[in-house]
C-alpha cells in the first residue's frame, strides 16, 4: 500500500512540473527583484582551500547547486548508466545500437549547427549548449501522453535520454575543462582506484563508497579544474553492482527463518522474542544482501535529484532579466544557433540517424513504435532546458552571452516540447498499431 503511496515521489510528471515551477519562480525573482535574486545565488558565503594548491574557492549559493548538487545529480545519472550498460537497454549491442544512434544524431546535428551560425565569433564556444537532453522534461511530457504512446517509447527515450548524458558528460570533460592540476587530478583517481579496488574486494558499505567519493574525489576534481560533475558520474561506476547472495539461496534461508517465526503467528502481544527479533534482523541483512546494490541507491537517490537538485538548480539559472532589448538580440548568432540546433538540429538528426540505422539493417524500430513516434521524441530530447542551462555557464564567461543563450534555451525547449506533445497527441494509439 505504502508503494502506492508514494508512487508520486518517482512519477516523471512530479518531477517535470516541480522543475517547471521553479523555473518560473526564478523568472519572476529575477525580473521583479533583480538585485535580490542576483545577491542571494551569487553571495559569497565562505571561502574555503583544499589544501593541495594555494588556489581559493569563493563558495556561494549558485555554486553549492552547480557544483555540488549538480556533482550529485551526475552521480545519480552514472547509475542509470551503469545500470543500462548491465541490465538494461543499453546492455548489448543489439539493444543499444537504435537509441545510441539516435543520440549521436542528437548531438552532431545541434553541435553543426550551432557551429554554422557562430563559426569564428567569441561565442563559437557554446557548441555544447544544444547538444543534451533534460530527461525529466522529456518523460514528464510522454509520461502525460499515457497510453496514446506504447511502453517501448518510452523505453526508448529514457535510453537515448541516458546514451546523451553519457555523451554531454565526455563532452563536459574533454572540451569544457580550462586548466588541469596534475597533482589535484591525480589525488581524485587516487581515490577512483581505492573505490575500484574496494569494489573488487566485495566492500558494501555506502558510507565507505560516499566518504572516500566526497572527501577525496570531488574535492580532488573540483580543484584540479575537471568540472566535479565528471566525478559523480566517475564514482557511480565504482558502485558495486553485484549481489551477495543469489535468489535461490536468499529463498531457502529466509523460508527456515519465516518457519522459525510461525509460533509467533497467535501472539498478539507488541514485545516479541528474543528470537523472533533475531529472525527478523537476518530477513533485513538477507534482503540486502539478495539486492543489488547499485538499484537500492538509484532508488533511494531518484526523489533526492528530480524532486529537490533539479528543481533548485532551475532556481538558481533560470533567473534571467527579460527585457526589451532582448527583441534586439533575435539575429543574434548565439539566438539562431541555439533555438535552430534544439528545435530543428535535434529532432532531425534523431529521426535520420534512426532511420539510416534502420536502413542498414543494422536494428529496428521498437514494437508499437512508428515514425511519427520518432519525430514527436525527436521534438522532446529538444528540451535542453536543465542539462543546457548547466552546459551555459561552462561555455560562456561572458554575463551577456550567458543571458542570451539561457533566454533561447528556454524559449527554444518549450517550443520543442510543445511541437513533440502535438505530434504524440495525434499519432495512432498504440493498440491500433500492428
């Protein structure tokens, strides 16, 4: 029952219209009390040195939700990862051939152009800016599409949602880094290696696995100069994602514990037995041991990052002034290169690297699934929104190029998300599709 409950706590749609929400608080804080908005997120707090270089770190609200929640929210992503490349739909070459695909074509076509529009400006840097996916946006809209869609697509869309973080999360890595610490860099795969190895050697503690992640790790990458969202992601790998004991054996020995208690079935008394109170302390480490770890803190982290991180992180970046002089900016560069790559660029390149896929032979549209369906997806990966807006503040330096692009990426993601729902709305119920 307690399930049912709290089935709202994993909804996609709980999660989509809390983001939603919380973009438009930001909206309104920024463009009523601007001073306020900019004051409470860009306030220095403290600052703090880690130690290894003489380099401080200026720590303010807006920073705590980029780098720190943000590193978290990655953190949880590399689970879904992890967990698709091993038991999902990422799992083999077969299944993960159509869905990674189509996030290729997802991110060349924007990146290109992107490219085209701003090729040798000051603004050519924010290539990246169109290329991801916000996956909460994205399921929340399909998820209240319902049944007019088949489960495959949305099968589909999380793996191709999951195959672009992986991609957005190389790209963050390779091109959005400004300058490296060796000897910092070096401490946090120090600590990647000790997490490995522990992870080999059957260590199961989450203490052990959030400590060495947090203490050394993040902080080691944080101050290297690698962005400390590419540590999330490094640390949910080390997960272990391996079971204790098997399903048979769990079975056998939770049956002769449940036998044991059976005298216990007329006491109506609330005390119970020293041994039933043993009994049912093996049942809770033999359920533990039976699970896999790596889905009991995806679960758990699941609410924690689309109920509170995302939502706070649209909080903090969504603030943008909109003003008259924003009607001035619609040539700008940045303005075509961002609302043409998400709202034409990504559904395009999804729909013909699906398609030529297909051609090849090389795999095949998902049962119930057509090629209006494929469209309509290819419309909602355009809402870039969350991963975008991060994606922003790596690219630019600029405050002026930053308010540019965060005002497009919002105006281009709604605009994309509604053209997508429209497409789904009306495309053939699954049920009716042979």
């Amino acid at each position: 029952m307690s399930s049912h409950k709290h089935h709202w706590l994993h909804s996609p749609i709980t999660g989509g219209v809390l983001l939603l929400i919380a973009s438009a608080i930001a909206l309104l804080w920024a463009n009523i009390v601007p001073d306020n908005y900019h004051y409470v997120w860009h306030h220095t707090l403290w600052e703090i040195s880690t130690g290894l270089s003489d380099k401080v770190h200026q720590i303010s609200l807006h920073k705590v939700a980029n780098e720190f929640l943000m590193a978290i929210f990655f953190f949880f992503i590399g689970l879904e990862i992890k967990r698709e490349l091993l038991d999902g739909e990422l799992s083999s070459i077969k299944k993960a051939a159509l869905p990674l695909f189509a996030a290729l074509g997802g991110v060349i076509f924007p990146a290109a152009i992107y490219h085209f529009f701003n090729n040798g400006l000051p603004s050519a840097g924010g290539w990246g800016i169109p290329m991801a996916t916000d996956i909460a946006f994205a399921l929340g809209l399909l998820a209240i599409v319902g049944s007019r869609v088949p489960l495959s697509l949305k099968i589909f869309l999380s793996a191709l949602a999951i195959g672009d973080d992986l991609m957005a999360v190389i790209v963050i890595a390779l091109f959005y880094t400004e300058q490296i610490f060796v000897n910092e860099l070096l401490v946090g795969l120090l600590g990647l290696g000790i997490l490995g190895v522990a992870n080999r050697m059957g260590v199961r503690n989450h203490l052990f696995y959030y400590t060495i992640g947090l203490v050394i790790v993040w902080i080691s990458f944080l101050a290297s100069g690698v962005h400390a969202t590419v540590a999330g992601v490094a640390v949910a790998f080390t997960i272990p994602s391996r079971r204790e004991i098997s399903m048979d054996s769990y079975l056998n020995k939770a049956k002769l514990l449940l036998q044991g208690l059976e005298k216990e079935r007329q006491c109506e008394e609330d005390v119970l037995s020293e041994h039933a109170i043993h009994s049912l302390k093996e049942i809770k480490t033999l359920s533990y041991q039976a699970a896999n770890p790596l889905q009991l803190k995806e679960k758990a982290l699941h609410p924690l990052a689309t109920l509170f991180i995302v939502p706070f992180f649209a909080l903090g970046n969504a603030g943008v002034i909109i003003d008259k002089t924003m009607l001035a900016e619609l040539t700008n560069p940045i303005v075509l290169g961002i609302a043409f790559a998400l709202i034409i660029g990504k559904p395009l390149g999804i729909y013909l690297f699906t398609k030529a896929l297909t051609l090849l032979n090389f795999g095949k549209l998902p049962t119930g699934v057509t090629w209006t369906h494929i469209i309509g997806v290819g419309f909602l990966a355009g809402m870039g929104f969350t991963m975008s807006l991060f994606i922003t503040d790596l690219a630019f330096q600029e405050p002026e190029f930053k308010i540019i692009a965060k005002v497009t990426v919002l105006l281009a993601s709604v605009i994309s998300g509604l053209i997508g729902y429209i497409i789904l709305m009306r495309a053939k119920p699954a049920q009716i599709i042979e």
